[in-house]
C-alpha cells in the first residue's frame, strides 16, 4: 500500500542514504519573534521522531516548513537528498501531510475525495485502495456524505484516510489523535507502526504521550532549555 506510483521515483527513493529527512541549521521568526533557532533533525526510513512541548515551541511551524506550506527564515531541508521543495512532483509524490487545518473540497463526497487523491498520484488500483482504506478507517458507510455532514472525529478519519491512500515515503503528521476517540488512537499507533514496518518515515507533533510512546523511536522536546 505505500508504493511509490512511478519507476523514476522508486529509483530515486532507492538511494536513500541513512537520513530519509534532513534538516539543518533550521531558522524561522515572524518578525521579532523567533520561533525556531538552528534546528538540526534527521528522520531515517523506518523512523519515527515525535515532536513534543508546549503550545508556541515551533513543533506546528516545523512541520509546516517541511510541508512547504511556510518558508525557513534561514537552513536547509532535504528528502532523500533532494531540496525539499513543495513544487518538484516527486517530491509531492513522496511526501504525504496531515496539518490540523486541512481542507476538503464542500462538493466532493468522502469516496471522492480519495478517489481524487488515489488517481492524481497514479494508482492503478485506486478504486481497491480507496475501498480498503475506507474499510479501516471506518468511513465505509460515510462514504456518499459530503464533508461538512461528517463529525469531527469522521473528517480527522478522512485527513488520514487522504494520506494512507496515495504513495508517500515521509508522513508529516501535525496531531493526528486530535478528535480521534480511545479506539481511534489505538489504530492510528498500529497503522503507524506498520508504516515504519514498511520502511516509511514519520515525523509527527503530538501531545498524546501513549501514542508518542507506541510509535516514536525518538523525541524531541522543543520546549527544553
């Protein structure tokens, strides 16, 4: 399930060296206030690195900068030794993102939307792969309502169930668990788990210390001294 779509971009990710993600010297401020200062983070394939600290300690806004969603002040940001630059279509192909502020198309229904993001990646099997993550996300019976009919929890189902049905090789999860209930974080810490199985990298903010301590290989506090 988590193939690369094209033969260019397997060979590409095939020469990932022991850093999938690499981040350097990473600087972001909004005018006087700086948010990040210097920031080295690496994330290997099979890796997962776990963003923590309190609100306002840069955990959002890293995560945003390797989205390609903000723009570094200063430092550098590479995938598999590659710029990471949100425009490059491999790059895109590569790289699958949760953000809490995530929008969905008020005219597309829930199988459409996967469908969308399942075809535009190039899936052969898109209508299997949609139908499957539908299943295990639990949205089957959701699947003909429109977004702004879903409850919260359902529309956090469809964010993730938007990043499990397209190729990716770094999830960028912003977090995951929010508005998720106790079995829902139960099956989001075995999916992620099995993504790492597949050798994908995963770099996530959470404040849910059990799913941190199911998932992450390693932490980072942002809010240390």
């Amino acid at each position: 399930m988590a193939g690369v779509a094209k033969s260019g971009r397997r060979a590409w990710l095939a020469r990932v060296p022991d850093s999938l993600l690499t981040v350097r010297s990473l600087t972001r401020s909004y005018g006087d206030h700086l948010v990040l200062d210097g920031l080295d983070l690496d994330v290997a394939p099979g890796e997962a690195v776990a963003l923590v600290g309190p609100n306002g300690s840069g955990k959002s806004t890293l995560l945003r900068c390797v989205a390609g969603v903000d723009e570094p002040s200063a430092g550098t940001i590479e995938l598999a030794g590659r710029p990471l630059d949100e425009r490059d279509a491999e790059i895109r192909a590569a790289l699958a993102v949760v953000m809490d502020d995530l929008d969905f198309f008020p005219d597309l229904s829930v199988v459409e939307h996967l469908d969308l993001f399942a075809k535009a990646h190039g899936l052969a099997d898109a209508e299997a792969q949609v139908n499957e993550v539908l299943e295990e996300v639990g949205l089957t019976t959701a699947s003909a309502q429109l977004p702004g009919t879903l409850s919260s929890g359902q529309r956090r189902r469809l964010a993730l169930a938007s990043a499990f049905v397209r190729p990716r090789r770094l999830l960028v999860l912003d977090e995951p668990e929010q508005r998720l209930d106790v079995g829902g974080v139960e099956w989001l810490g075995e999916r992620l788990v099995r993504e790492l199985a597949d050798g994908l990298g995963v770099l996530l903010a959470s404040h849910h210390p059990a799913l941190v301590e199911r998932v992450a290989d390693r932490v980072v506090d942002l809010g240390a001294p």
